[in-house]
C-alpha cells in the first residue's frame, strides 16, 4: 500500500490541477451556451412580436 501512495502522492498537484481545469472548461462552455440561449430568446421575442403587427396590419 505504501507503495502505491508513494506513486500517486507525488501526482497530486498534477490531478487537481487538470480536475480544475476541466471544471474551468465546463463552466465556460456552460456560460457560452447560457448566453447564446439568452440571444436567440430575444430574437425570438422580436420575431413574435413582428409577426404579431403583420397579423394585425
């Protein structure tokens, strides 16, 4: 056992480091997606109500 401690210990920092990475990245793609979502819902919204004042022309 302490064998396998003393391989993997060393690694640590290296671990964390790409465990903290990968949530950095995660956390981006997330905002980008939550902001592209938020774009698309205006459009969206502009798109009705110009639908709405052909309808009503």
């Amino acid at each position: 056992m302490n064998e396998i401690y003393s391989t993997v210990i060393p690694q640590a920092p290296y671990i964390i480091g790409a465990y903290g990475l990968i949530w950095v990245a995660l956390l981006g793609f997330v905002g980008m997606v939550f902001n592209r979502l938020r774009r698309m819902e205006k459009e969206l919204a502009v798109l009705e109500e110009s639908l709405k004042r052909r309808e009503q022309a």
